[in-house]
C-alpha cells in the first residue's frame, strides 16, 4: 500500500488557538468552505498518483500468470513482458506527472534530518513562551506600567515565533510522508521490473522450449524493458512538495 497522509496534529494547540480564535455566539451558523484553487489541484495530483499507483498493483498482481505462462508459452510469456513493462512505464509518467518524485537514499535522510530538527526547534520554541499576561480592564487599564506592557510584547513575539516554528515543522513534517509515498510507490515499480527481467532471463535459459519467441519477440520486449528503466532514471529526485489539502494516496 502506498499512503500519503497528512501530518500528525501538532500538540501545540494552545498556540494554534492565537490564530484560530474560538467561535463566538454569532459564529455559530455553519459555513460552508469552498475549496481553493491548491486544494482542487492537490486532490487532482492525489487522484492521478493513485491511479497511477493502482496500475502497478495491477501489474504485480500478475505476476503469477506470468511465471507459468513462462513455462507453458514462452513466446507469449515474452509478449506478455513487454506489455506490463509499457504499463509499468504508464504509471511512472502519470506519477510523475502528478509531482512524484524518485527519493533516494540521500534524499530521504537529508528530508528526515530536516523534519526532526523542525520539530525540535518547534517544541524549543514552544516551551519558550511565557504565561499570557493578565488583561486588565476598565480603570485597571489605565494603570498598567511599563513592565506589563514589556511582558505582553515579549508574550507576542515569542508566541509569533513559535507558532512560525510549528508551521514550519508541520510543513516538513508533511514534506517527509510525502517523500515515504514517492518512495513506495518507486520500490514497488524497481520490484515489478526485476520479476520481469526474471521471467526474461528464465525463457532465454530454457532454450529447448517448444514454444521458443522469435527475434521480433526480443526486440519488442526489449524496447519496451529499455523504456520503463528510462521512466525510473530519469524520474526527477530530490523532496517531494506535500499536498496541501492533506489528500491521500493509496493503492
């Protein structure tokens, strides 16, 4: 299964709650959000990536047909290659398409690094807000000294600071499940493509077959193998961008 999910709930919620302020009594009549314009785009890259996903579940699914067509049909066991490996190739671009990205080794760790040293600045930041200062009010208010006011500037600007820390460590906590999705839809397109090239290897060794490919065979199957590997090396790399609208991906 390919996921992609939006982050965990931040637990500065105390924080959020400066920005999202509680609904007052004329709130209280239910609105209705129309989604932005990101949101509709995100929800189509969503839907793209898991169709996209959902072709190489198909074409695993498969295999098993594959593996006896081999030892009954070997030619068209052959045929059969090339047509999954177009299909693979399918997926791959509509993937990519959608903003998928092929993560590697490097690029995972440097993304998790990233997001780990987000969230520990945003928990840093967080425990370094003060205690809301007291709201004076009516004749108290006209009281209040130099110091008080301080206090309610140093309360803003490190709640303004941590609450820019949360979002930050939010965003790159989104942008690492993003890059897990990329990267499981990848191994799963790496895992059909090596039973593939089993399945060729296993026709070319079993050279007595009675029901041998011809060349034209080969060289159909061999294009569309060169094709797909092509999809995966030139799938761009690097950190994925997370889906703002917290769609998922799954197959």
């Amino acid at each position: 299964m390919i996921s992609l999910t939006a982050p965990a709930a931040s637990p500065y919620s105390a924080l959020r709650s400066l920005r999202d302020p509680a609904p007052t009594a004329r709130d209280e009549t239910p609105r209705v959000a129309l989604p932005s314009l990101s949101e509709m785009r995100d929800a189509q890259k969503a839907q793209k990536k898991a169709m996209a996903a959902k072709k190489v579940q198909a074409v695993r699914e498969r295999m098993d047909a594959l593996k006896l067509m081999v030892r009954i049909d070997q030619k068209s066991a052959l045929k059969m290659t090339a047509e999954l490996a177009k299909e693979l190739k399918s997926a791959v671009t509509d993937y990519v398409e959608a903003g998928g990205k092929n993560v590697t080794d490097g690029d995972m760790a440097m993304i998790r690094k990233q997001a780990s040293e987000a969230r520990d600045a945003a928990e840093t930041a967080a425990d370094g807000v003060p205690a809301a200062p007291a709201q004076a009010d009516g004749a108290q208010a006209a009281a209040v000294d130099a110091e008080a006011r301080r206090a309610q500037q140093a309360y803003a600007v490190a709640a303004e600071v941590a609450q820019s820390q949360d979002h930050r460590a939010d965003r790159l906590d989104a942008v690492e499940s993003a890059a897990w999705a990329d990267r499981g839809f990848f191994d799963q397109v790496k895992l059909a493509l090596g039973e593939l090239k089993k399945a060729r290897e296993d026709i070319k060794a079993d050279w007595a077959h009675t029901r041998k490919p011809g060349q034209k065979d080969w060289e159909a199957s061999d294009q569309a193998m060169a094709e797909l590997e092509r999809s995966i090396d030139f799938a761009p790399t690097g950190a994925p961008e997370p889906l703002s609208s917290g769609a998922s991906v799954k197959a």
